[in-house]
C-alpha cells in the first residue's frame, strides 16, 4: 500500500509500522536538535528511499526553539512544536514518510507531553490529523503498576486524535538528556533486561485503547561503552512475544517493538532484534559524533579562517571558509554518511512506502 509523502499517523502509521514487521526490517529514530539535523534526517532517507522518524527530546525541543528564551518549559514545547511544523512543511517535498515522535519522558516531564498534546488536539481540529504522530513516557524507574496506569491515562487521550504511544518497560542504561540511569561497571545490572510477565500487562492493558509500542530493555544502553560492559539479550524480545501471542491466542510477533540506545551495537544483534518484531531503531551518540567529527575536519583544514577574517601575511580574505554554511553543510554531510549506514543495517534502504 503507498502513502502519501510526508509525516504519517494513525492508520497511516500503523500500516507503516505493520510493513516493518513483515518485512523484516526497522526504521531509524533519530535525535535531532536544530534545522540541520531535521534536514540531514530528511535528506538521508530521500536519498536511501527510506521511511524514518525524526524525534525530539525534551532537551532536543528546548534547543530548537533557542536557548535564550527565558521559561525552558515553554521552550521545550514550543521548540517542539516549532520543529514539528518545520517537518510538516517539507517532508512531502522529501518524498518519503516521516514518522514525529518526541523522546524520553519521565513521571517531571509529563506535562510537557500533556502540552504537546493540546497543541496536537488543536492541529487535528483544524487539520485532521495530530501535530505529532506519537509520544513516549519513559516511567521505567517507577513501580510496574503506577507505570501503565499513567500510560493508558495519556494513551486514552491519544488514542481519540489516532496517535501513538511509546512506553519504557525495563531500563534503558546510560544517561540520555537528563533522563536514564547510569551503567556502573560493577554493579549487578539485572534492571536493565525487561520481564516477559512484564510486557504481556502492558499488552492486556493497553491494547483495548489505543495503539502503542513498547521500548523493552534486553541490555541496551545510551550512550556508547567499552566492549563486554553490557550484554545485549534479543531473546527477550522473542521471549515477550512469545507470551503475549501464546496467552491472548494472537497471532506472532503481536508487540510492536523499540530499540533504545542502538549507537555503538553489534551489527548481528541488530539483525537478531529485527527478527521479533523491532521496527524502530534510536540512533544519537553516533550521529552526534559523526556531525561533530565532520565540523572538526572542516575546521582544522582552513585552520585560518578560524583565527583571522583576512590572512595576516597575504591579505586573502577568508569568508567563504568560515561561512556557517560551509561547516554546518559538512557537519550535515557526515550526519548523513552516518545515517546511510543505519539505514543499511536496518534493511530499511528502497522499502519507502511513499507513493
């Protein structure tokens, strides 16, 4: 089935995500912070005829919308907001289905999803569809019951403007815009690996109101680690969904699942996970490193026009060196260098459902 070019929700979405499993491959989340990174994202996937989602964090949002503006709070949504209609208005132009999805939210942050929602109920009045196309409450660190039941309170919100949530089921390690916990190297990290019995709740909860996915920790982390300081388990995924298919007497692979902290994995891990229902992917330190690394080179090869606007020896102007196109376009070449190889390992190259 194609779909129309451009930022997708409800069943749009859900066909797209449908696509996913049954194909066998996952979409790239990506962090983004500013304009060039929005535009890197967009660029990469018209280029690689892949579908992805450009997603947002708290931190993320308040950046975009400019660290001068005196009340973060009002900053993190309207920086949000603000990023949302940028993508709005030239994903079609792209040519390709983009997902929008805002990032860890803990039990402080709720309000800010609260906010985002009014604007996204606004967005569908006006519109017919939401501003967003879904959101995540991180409650991991809190008690499994408290977790889900603030889930389906947004969940039944969302479900009536077709949007998605994103749940955190287990802990994602590492620490990710002031939201996550820690690795300790010596620590027994048996919290970072979701329970089965945990999943199948979810699923019996919130599956009667809306639509959602679920970020299961099976020894993933933010951030990028020395090897062997954690074990990714993909097994957990195919353990959850066995449970949940084999009690409810649904068909295979019923959740639709989320890999958090997939910079720095193991290519053949990534593979497995694809393997039991993963259709999405984050993807930030590596994209971060990879804008940065660029930007570095560029500066570093007209060391010069760094220091001096005229060459103190010979008089050459240096303008078009320092150009803040001329290194921002370089840190959005390796930022998209880096996303081809994502979308490589995610199988998601030429599978654009945009038509």
């Amino acid at each position: 089935m194609a779909l129309k070019a451009g930022v997708v929700s409800g069943e749009d979405y859900i066909e797209l995500v449908n696509a996913c499993k049954a194909g066998g491959y996952a979409l790239a989340a990506v962090n983004c912070v500013g304009t060039d990174t929005v535009n890197g994202v967009m660029e990469a996937a018209a280029r690689n005829k892949s579908d992805v989602i450009i997603q947002f964090s708290n931190g993320g949002a308040q950046f975009y919308a400019g660290l001068g503006m005196e009340d973060s709070f009002q900053a993190k949504v309207l920086g949000a907001v603000a990023a949302a209609q940028h993508v709005h208005l030239l994903a079609e132009h792209y040519g390709i289905c983009v997902v929008l999805h805002t990032d860890h939210a803990n039990r402080k942050l709720v309000p800010w999803v609260d906010a985002l929602i009014d604007h996204s109920e606004a967005h569908f009045k006006a519109h017919g569809r939401p501003l967003y196309t879904s959101h995540m409450l991180d409650l991991s660190e809190e008690d499994i019951d408290d977790n889900l039941s603030e889930c389906a309170r947004v969940l039944t919100r969302m479900a009536k403007i077709d949007m998605s949530l994103e749940i955190e089921l287990g802990i994602t390690g590492g620490e990710e815009d002031g939201v996550g916990h820690e690795i300790d190297e010596n620590a027994d990290n048996s919290h970072l690996y979701t329970q089965p019995e945990d999943v199948l709740k979810a699923y019996e909860l919130l599956s009667p109101i809306g639509h959602f996915s679920v970020a299961a920790s099976f020894g993933n982390v933010h951030g990028v680690y020395k090897p062997g300081n954690v074990q990714l388990r993909p097994e957990i995924l195919r353990n959850s969904q066995a449970l949940v298919a084999q009690t409810r007497k649904v068909a295979a692979n019923p959740l639709n699942l989320v890999f958090h902290g997939g910079s720095g994995s193991e290519k053949a891990k990534i593979s497995e996970a694809l393997t039991y229902g993963v259709f999405k992917m984050n993807i930030d330190t590596d994209t971060q490193f990879a804008f940065s690394e660029a930007v570095g080179a560029y500066v570093m090869e007209h060391e010069k026009a760094f220091k001096h606007q005229i060459d103190p020896e010979d008089g050459t102007p240096y303008k078009k060196q320092y150009d803040p196109r001329k290194w921002l376009r370089a840190g959005e070449q390796g930022f998209i260098a880096r996303l081809d190889e994502a979308f490589k390992d995610l199988g998601s190259v030429g599978k654009t459902l945009a038509g």
